[in-house]
C-alpha cells in the first residue's frame, strides 16, 4: 500500500484518515492515493501500469473504476496507448486546490458575499499574499 502524502481528490471530501475502523479505506482515501501516484509519475500511465506501483493488493478493475471516475470529474486526461488509456492529471497539486475553490465559489449566488467572507478570514499574511498577487490595483488594506 501507498503510504506517501497524497492530493486530496477532487471529491468534496476532507477525510484525513485512510482507513476505518473496520480496515476500509475511508470515502475518497483511494482516489487520493491513486491520483497521488499519478502526479509523481514522470509519464502517463495506464491502469495496468498503476495496478502495478500498488502491487496486488487492488483489482484491476478497481484501478479502471477510480481511474474513470477522476476522468469524469476532469481531474485526469486520458490518451490512448493500444487498447487501453493512459492518464495524467490535469495540473498540478496547488492548482487542483485552485481547481475546488473556484468551482465552489461557481456554486454560490452571490459571489461577491462568499469572496469578501474568504478574505476577512484570511489571516493578515495570506491577506497580503493575495493582495500581492492582485496587483497595485487591488486596493488598499481593510
């Protein structure tokens, strides 16, 4: 078993542990740890290839199912490679966390609400950091 630091999947969940109590992973546990395989790949790769990198311990037809459902979700690319598909993720770690928080922020009516409630909950050194990345133009500090 994968035991590394892995990217959260895109899966609206923030489960830490990886497994239950009953010796399960926990929801969204095995997608992490498949797309944390694939963002440390210096190539696409096939299920096969990650069934591999696991070793025996999942069903191929588990890779396929996690692989397609990241696919879905548009976390992952896929290309043919003969009769199967290689998969690569869509970006990088910080930019899948980006990837969440824009399509949350999509999800809300009022989206000037949901971004003034981000920042005044930022601390000040994020708050400046953001401020930074805005530009001069971003106004002044509140």
């Amino acid at each position: 078993m994968i035991r590394e630091e892995t990217p959260t999947a895109m899966t609206d969940r923030a489960d830490t542990d990886t497994e239950t109590p009953a010796g399960r992973r926990a929801n969204g546990a095995l997608e992490a740890e498949i797309l944390g395989l694939l963002q440390t790949a210096d190539a696409p790769l096939t299920a096969g290839e990650v069934l591999d990198r696991f070793g025996s311990e999942l069903a191929y037809s588990t890779v396929v199912t996690i692989l397609s459902r990241l696919h879905a979700k548009e976390v992952l690319t896929r290309t043919a490679r003969g009769r199967a598909f290689a998969y690569r993720p869509v970006t990088d770690v910080p930019g899948l966390a980006a990837r969440r928080m824009r399509r949350t922020l999509e999800g809300e009516p009022d989206r000037e609400a949901v971004l003034t409630r981000f920042v005044d909950d930022l601390s000040s050194h994020d708050e400046q950091l953001l401020r930074r990345l805005l530009g001069p133009d971003a106004g002044p500090a509140r």
